[in-house]
C-alpha cells in the first residue's frame, strides 16, 4: 500500500510455488493494482486484515487555517441606543 499525491495505490504480485498442485484455489493467483484517490486533508493512518478483509485506516485532518472561526461584533453599548418606534402594531 502507497499513498502519493492523494492517490491510495494497493498492489500485491503472486509469486508462482512451483511444485505444488491444488484441488481448489478460493483466490486468483494473478496479481493486482487498484488505486482510489483520495479527498484533500485525508491521510492514511494504516492498514490491516481482520476476518480476511483489508481495513485501511483513514482521517481527516484539517489544518487550523481552514477551520471555521468565531468573532464578537463589536457595536454599541446598549445604553446608547435609541428606540425609534414605541407603538406596538
């Protein structure tokens, strides 16, 4: 497994075990790549195989400069404010 420029690559080759005869093979015995890309900030953490499935670890990690950020509005004290309307409607 190759994470480069967002791109997740997996790749595994079969080697040839010459010699040896099989009633039944579950899995192809050819080799394989798949490649997924990936969203921007998003890392691969790891990878591992449990009950026969690879589970690959990702997250998302956003850097502080692009993180939403809260401000206080700055205005008037409420002692200086003036109702323009009293009536009621």
């Amino acid at each position: 497994m190759t994470v480069e420029q967002n791109v997740l690559t997996l790749e595994d080759r079969k080697s040839d075990k010459e010699g040896k005869t099989f009633l039944h093979r579950g899995i192809s015995a050819r080799n394989f790549k798949r490649q997924f890309t990936l969203a921007d900030h998003v890392e691969a953490r790891g990878a591992r195989f449990e009950n026969g499935l690879l589970i690959i670890d990702l997250q998302r990690e956003i850097p502080e400069a692009m993180k939403p950020r809260r401000f206080a509005i700055k205005g008037t004290a409420p002692s200086n404010v003036t109702q323009i309307e009293s009536r009621a409607a």
